[in-house]
C-alpha cells in the first residue's frame, strides 16, 4: 500500500509496505533537539505556523545563513507557500541545512533518499546514514524511519533492530501494524498488537480517526478471541456506545447473529447497514466496516429481510479487499449454509474456494482471524472428503500455517469440524436463520 506523508505542503505517496500507515509522523508530537535558531528566525517560525508565509519568507532569507531558516524555506518553495514553487531550489536548501547540522533537515533528507526517491544501493545507504545521525542526536521520527525500513527485510537481526528503533520511538500504532501483519523475519503477534492498540487508543496526541480505528480493533480481536480469550459481550459493550461506522457496522454484526450477550435482531442490524450503506456511499465505506455492511445485507436479502440490496448485487458496490479479513472466512462458511450465493461473490476474493486456501496456506503466522480460517477450511474439506482424506488434508493445510502435525490445536479442530459434525451444525444453522 502507499504511504502518504506530509512533506513541505504536499502530500507524497510513499512505495511502502501494506502494515506501513498514512501519516504516521505527522499523527504524532515529537520532541527533538531540532535545529539551531535564533530570536528572528523563531519569529519566522510562528509566522510560518500562523500561515503568514510572506511575513516568514522575508525572515527566513534575512536569515539565510540559519540552518533552521533554510529547512524552512526548503518547507516554503517546496510546498509553493508564499513563494512560487520551485523543487531544484527546494532541494538545494534541504541539503544545505542536513549539512549544516539540522537533525529535522537530515531525517527529511534521509527519509525521501531511502522511500520515496529510489535509486542504487548506495543511495539508500546514503539516506540511512542521515537518518542513523539524526537518530544519534535522539531525533524520534528518525528512529521511526529507521525501524519501518529494516522490520521490512528478510534479515531477522536487522527486523528486530527495526522493532527496537519503533520501541524507542514510541510510535504505538506502527508497533501495533507490524505485530497484526508480521514481517519477512519476524512473526505476528496479536496478543503484542492488541496492547499497542490499547496504547494509541488511551494516547491523546494521536488523531482521532486512528484511535477511533484502534478502538474497533480491540473490540474485533476481544470478539474473535485473538490475542486475548473471546470476550463477545465486552465488545458489544464497547461497540454499543460509539457512533463511528466501523463500530456500527460491526455491533450490526453481532445484533444480527444475538452474539456477545445480545438480543438476536436482524431487521435492526439491516437498517443499520443500510444507513452506513445510504450514509457513506460504496467509496466512502472504509475496508474495515465494508465486509460487514457487504455480508451483512447479502445474507438478508437472502433471509429476504427486506433490504434494498440484493445478495447478487451487493459485492459489487462493496467490495472486499483482502482474504486476511474475516469476512473471506465468513463467506465460505456462509456459501455452505446457503445463506450467500457464490455467483455474487467476485472470484478474485472468495469465488474460488481453492485461491482463498491457496493465499491463506501462504500467509506468515496466524492471522487475527484464525479460529475462522481453520472453520472455513474444515467445513470446504468436510464437503468434500471422506473421513480419512479430510483429517490428512487438514492437518496439511494445518501445517502450512505454521502448526506441527500433532498439534492439540488441529487435532480439537479437526474433532470440531469433522464432517459428521460440519453437517448437523449447518443443518442446526439453517434452522435457526428461517
């Protein structure tokens, strides 16, 4: 996915990889040495924070010579703020404050050489030794660029040092996405996860969209029982109390399933969906409340609850993003209760049964969702294979994601699961759906 970071005025998008966030440092405060300064040249700084560019331009060349005075005119004609845009001249700046000493100007410098300009090996190495300086100097979002640069290597002892750099630089949601993802040379850890989205929740400084992100997520994984024993009715109650529509999408969820403590009522969690479906539009749902308000109608326009959505329909304006997600486990499980047509589901996500296997078989670690993953597998290859072939197949597949093949996980799982059983619960299901 692309990182989008604020730089000079602009917004750039960064190559990154997907547990890399959108603007991460500039979610954050942090504190720092910073540049050298002097009276005039922090009068040009409070002009620049109150948008008086002409003002702080004209102090800011007065004080040409300044380190911090030229990081901020590189900020200026980089950003066309009160002056014309100009990038060769914005460069020249920038370079000439990293090399007069100014941490801010060394950790820009490195940050744009190591993600966003490209080029040779030596290039990068070159960005990371400004960001290594400045990280020297105690400079936090160096550390940070740091960390997110070397937790994405396939070298386990550079991906640890990348999680000290994120430790020191105290970027809780960062910390947070690279335990949830896992990285080439180091595993997930949901339980790790959980307790850094508790920490940006709880953090004040932080935007608000991404504690109110980091609020569904501790109320997702207490749900499912990842990183923490399943705890339905303390998500519920969360989820109750807050009008985001990830919170809404997913307390619809539960209302419409009565889990978590809750009176089973799906006509009321239909007009929830339908709302954030009306409210939101298909490109302003976000991915995360997307696969409820998608699934969630399509399993009622099959119940025939009465929503305006068709289950044949409804995939298309809201489309689903990644077989990581618990929905892609849901719609398996769901196109075996017959609740979901698999015509309505696009191939590309859940239409071939054996693509999603394929794709969740490859990923690194338990996901978040795992419980559902290992519901899903056993009931497709409970359909499908004898006794024998099916606890052969599933302690395969077992296997590929990372559990021994005498696991008590697999073996309770595959007891749980065992087709016999598959088919009395589905039955079981379909009678209470009617």
């Amino acid at each position: 996915m692309a990182l989008t970071r604020q730089h000079g005025g602009r917004m750039l998008k960064v190559k990154s990889r997907k547990l890399v966030v959108s603007a991460i440092l500039g979610a954050i405060v942090f504190l720092s040495a910073g540049c050298k300064s002097n009276a005039e040249v922090v009068d040009g700084i409070n002009a620049y924070n109150n948008k008086d560019y002409g003002r702080a331009v004209e102090i800011f060349k007065k004080n040409e010579g300044n380190p911090e005075a030229k990081f901020y005119l590189y900020r200026m004609y980089s950003g066309g703020l009160g002056v014309e845009k100009d990038k060769h001249l914005a460069t020249k700046y920038l370079e000439q404050a990293a090399i007069d000493g100014c941490v801010e100007a060394m950790e820009e410098r490195g940050y744009l050489m190591v993600f966003v300009e490209g080029g040779s090996p030596s290039r990068v190495e070159e960005g990371l030794a400004l960001l290594t300086k400045a990280k020297d100097q105690g400079y936090r979002p160096a550390m940070a660029d740091l960390g997110r640069y070397y937790i994405s290597l396939p070298d386990r002892e550079k991906a640890l040092k990348g999680l000290q750099y994120l430790e020191q630089a105290n970027v809780a949601w960062e910390l947070a996405m690279a335990y949830r993802y896992g990285g080439p040379a180091f595993e997930r850890n949901q339980a790790k996860a959980l307790g850094y989205w508790k920490a940006v929740e709880a953090d004040p400084t932080v935007k608000e969209k991404m504690r109110t992100t980091a609020a569904f997520l501790i109320d997702e994984q207490s749900y499912y029982g990842s990183g923490t024993p399943e705890n339905a009715a303390f998500a519920a109650q969360r989820l109750s109390k807050r009008s985001d529509p990830q919170a809404r999408a997913l307390y619809a969820w539960m209302l419409f399933r009565g889990d978590g403590g809750l009176t089973k009522n799906p006509k009321a969690a239909v007009q929830i969906w339908e709302k954030l479906k009306d409210d939101g539009g298909a490109q302003r749902i976000g991915s995360r409340e997307r696969q409820y308000v998608a699934y969630g109608l399509a399993i009622a326009s099959k119940m025939g609850l009465g929503t305006s959505v068709t289950s044949g329909k409804v995939e298309k304006p809201l489309p689903l993003r990644s077989p990581m997600e618990p929905m892609t486990s849901w719609c398996v499980i769901l196109m075996k209760e017959g609740l979901v047509d698999k015509p309505s589901i696009p191939s590309r996500e859940c239409g071939d049964w054996k693509g999603v296997l394929t794709q969740s078989y490859e990923a690194p670690g338990p996901s978040p969702y795992q419980e559902l993953r290992m519901r899903s597998l056993l009931m497709v290859f409970g359909d499908v294979l004898d006794e024998e072939k099916y606890q052969q197949e599933a302690i395969r597949a077992f296997s590929m994601l990372g559990y021994p093949p005498d696991s008590q996980v697999i073996q309770q799982q595959i007891e749980k699961w065992a087709p016999r059983r598959a088919a009395a619960l589905l039955e079981q299901a379909r009678t209470s759906s009617k």
